[in-house]
C-alpha cells in the first residue's frame, strides 16, 4: 500500500462529487409538453376524428 503524501496518489486525485444535470425525460412528460405546444388536451386526444383532423396538417395550430 502506497503512503498518503505518495506523489502517484497526490496525481491521480479526482473531484469525486457528480455533475448536475437535468432529469431524464419520459415519454409521458414528452407527450404531455407535446399537446400543450399544440395547445390540446387529453380529452381533444380521445375523439378520434377530431384528432386526425387536427393533427393530420402539417401545423396543427
């Protein structure tokens, strides 16, 4: 085993906190983010006609 003041280890210390980053996204919250873009709710979504009405378009504002 090396000493603690060993020049190696003095060499090889790294930052052992982690980075911080945002959350993962999920497909849920994608969606969600998604329909409120599209300014629609889910209740627009379960009306099928309606939805490929408004979603077939290439801007569906």
């Amino acid at each position: 085993m090396r000493p603690v003041d060993h020049k190696v280890k003095l060499a090889l210390d790294l930052p052992t906190t982690k980075r911080r980053r945002r959350p993962s996204s999920t497909w849920l919250t994608t969606v969600v983010k998604d329909l409120k873009e599209a300014q629609l709710d889910k209740d627009f979504a379960q009306d099928r006609a309606k939805w490929r009405k408004r979603t077939r378009k290439a801007d569906p504002k």
